[in-house]
C-alpha cells in the first residue's frame, strides 16, 4: 500500500520520463544506500535521478552535510519542503549510518553524468563540511557540529557502524581521483586537502588501537577524542574491545599503500587479536518463546562456523552483553528480550579479514 501511494504521489509531481525510470528500475522500493550508489551507472544521467538530486541539494544542511536515516529519493511535498528550508541551519548534519558520505558519493555520481553544477557546488559544500569536522588529532566525531544537550558519545571518535572507516574511503577515492572522482574537476589543492586529512586519520586509527602489554590489539568502538581511551556510547555499548568495528578498520588499512611499519604492525596485532578470540562450537538461532514472540538463542554446535562477540571486557577479554541497564553479563539469554533480539551482539565479519590477510602478507614481503 505504501508503494501505492508514493507512486500515486510520484505521478503527480514528476515527469512522464521520470514515471518511466521508476516503472523500468523500482527505484522507490530500494533503500537510499542502494538508489546512492548501487544504481546502473546511466541511472545517474536520468530525468529521474535529476529529481532526486534536487532532494539531496535540499536536504543539504547550511553546513554542508546531511541528516541520517532519510529516505531522499522518496517525493517531498510543499510542506516537507517549507519544514525542510526552515531546518537548514539547525543542527543535524551527521557521518552516523552512512549519512553525508553516501549523499557525496551520490552528487559525485551526478556530476559525472549530468550537466548541472549545482551538483559539483553541493560536493564541493560537502566535502568541506567533512574536511572541517575532523579533530586535529585525525579523528571524527559521528555529528558535526556538537549537538547541543545532545548525548556526550556524538562527540567521540567514531568507529561505530564504520563510521570514520566510511569518512577515509571516501577520502582516497576523492584524492587518487578514483571511481566516480576520475571525472570530477576537483582542483589539486582541494584533493591535496584529503590526501592531508586521510593520512591524519590514519594515524588516529594508529593512535587509539588498544595497547595491551606493549602489543596492538583491536579497536573500541568510539574513542574520547582528547585522551583517546576507548569510550562508552548508549547504555548497553559499554567501553570495550570491538569485534565488530575493528574489521572495517583493519580492512582499511590492509588497503593502505606502501604501508609503514606501524601501519603493518597494527594490523598484525589485530589478526593476532582476532585469532585468539574466535567464538567455536555455538551457533545463533531463533525460537518461539512462551508469548509465541520470535526469540534469538545460542545453542551448541560443534559444525557451527566460527563466530565472535561485538563486545570483549577490557580487563578480562571475555565476550559480554549488556542490557539497558549498563550492566555486564556473561551469556545472551541473561539480558532482557528487548536488547537481546534488537542488537547484533555476534558477528562472522571477521573471517573476510581472514581470507585476504594472505595476500595482504604477500603484498607487504611479511612472506
């Protein structure tokens, strides 16, 4: 029904060309990340993605960035559109959930198809905004500027849901003028700008990486952005070492080129870390439980594919789970249904580390 209705809105308010791209690509019913960046290459070109790059250009905060969780590709009325201009200078633009840097690589996309330099202008906004908001020692917080009263973890460096790891790519992509960015005029100063700024991020992430007995290990989460000590979020997202964000991190820097031996040591204390940290012989399953309500259960399983926890205690190095309430516990079945069912508190992430550390190995001469 939903569907229905956006199409019924849709025909009303875009062109006869438009209505044809939606009908040939369904590109209401996909995501936003998907319509981003995963749309046939001469989407971008279409009548259709010009109107939904005039969302994105009204979207854009005065800053330079974006809103999380929007779905701009969807139609906007006259009201949203007076709510939207009403809200440009308010606080709100966020790197959380892939929000500015998915709506960059999108106007990157559409200034190489289409000829409007609205959408270079709305890059070049974005791509200063970003370069603003990180922290002299490298690091990024996941909102830029503070939110005032807001939660105190916004202000954090953020490795959270890959977070600055997204920010870094993006970085590269724009400074070696690769993908998208080949096309793009970006002038040498301003790709000189994020070459500068991808190589102090670098060393942040070389800077936080948890040091247990004089050996790197893996990364928390967020991390204080003046002490760099690992840092707490949410209530149940307690300080820790992280096997869930540390993977996109150590993705990033086996693509580092011509490492340096800091960059080749960190990644071997994380493999090394990782290693010794797997989670054998339980799988994941679901259940129904006494009010007939689907229910995630760890059970044995000696077949079962290697797994490891989201979160390890900082002093013990063991897997823990946390409601609500900020305390540790041991097992999944000791927090409440809630934060049990509604978090991913087991990932498989790091065994893609695992299939290309070979040939990452080779590559730096370590065999």
């Amino acid at each position: 029904m939903k569907t229905k209705l956006l199409t019924y809105f849709f025909a009303t308010v875009f062109s006869a060309s438009a209505i044809a791209q939606e009908k040939e690509t369904g590109y209401l019913d996909k995501s936003w990340k998907q319509v981003a960046t995963g749309m046939p290459d001469s989407w971008y070109g279409s009548e259709a993605a010009k109107n939904v790059a005039e969302n994105v250009l009204l979207y854009q905060k005065a800053i330079g960035g974006w809103e999380k969780n929007k779905d701009f590709h969807h139609p906007v009325s006259d009201a949203e559109r007076n709510e939207i201009l009403a809200a440009s200078d308010g606080l709100g633009a966020t790197f959380d959930n892939g929000a500015t840097i998915q709506e960059l690589r999108f106007l990157a996309n559409m200034a190489k198809h289409a000829n409007n330099p609205a959408y270079a202008e709305a890059f070049k906004k974005g791509l200063d905004y970003t370069l603003e908001a990180q922290y002299a020692n490298g690091g990024w917080p996941q909102f830029y500027p503070a939110r005032s009263g807001g939660a105190s973890y916004s202000e954090y460096i953020t490795y959270n849901d890959d977070a600055m790891v997204n920010i870094l790519r993006f970085l590269k992509e724009v400074y070696a003028g690769s993908g998208a960015f080949a096309a793009s005029e970006l002038d040498t100063e301003t790709k000189g700008k994020a070459k500068a700024a991808f190589d102090k991020g670098i060393k942040c992430i070389l800077a936080t990486q948890i040091v247990v007995d004089g050996k790197p290990t893996v990364w928390c989460a967020q991390h204080d952005q003046n002490t760099l000590a690992p840092a707490k979020a949410r209530a149940f997202e307690l300080a820790s070492y992280s096997g869930a964000e540390s993977v996109g991190i150590v993705l990033l820097l086996m693509r580092v080129d011509q490492p340096s031996d800091q960059v080749i040591a960190a990644v071997e204390g994380a493999m090394d870390w990782f290693d010794s940290h797997r989670v054998e012989g339980l799988r994941l399953d679901t259940e129904l439980d006494a009010e007939g309500r689907k229910n995630r259960i760890v059970v044995p399983d000696p077949t079962a594919p290697t797994l490891w926890a989201r979160f390890y205690d900082l002093e013990t190095g063991q897997p823990f789970f946390c409601d609500r309430d900020g305390v540790k516990k041991q097992t999944l079945a000791e927090i409440g249904y809630e934060r049990r069912n509604g978090y991913s508190w087991y990932t498989s992430s790091p065994a893609k580390l695992f299939k290309e550390y070979p040939e990452w190995k080779k590559r730096v001469g370590l065999e």
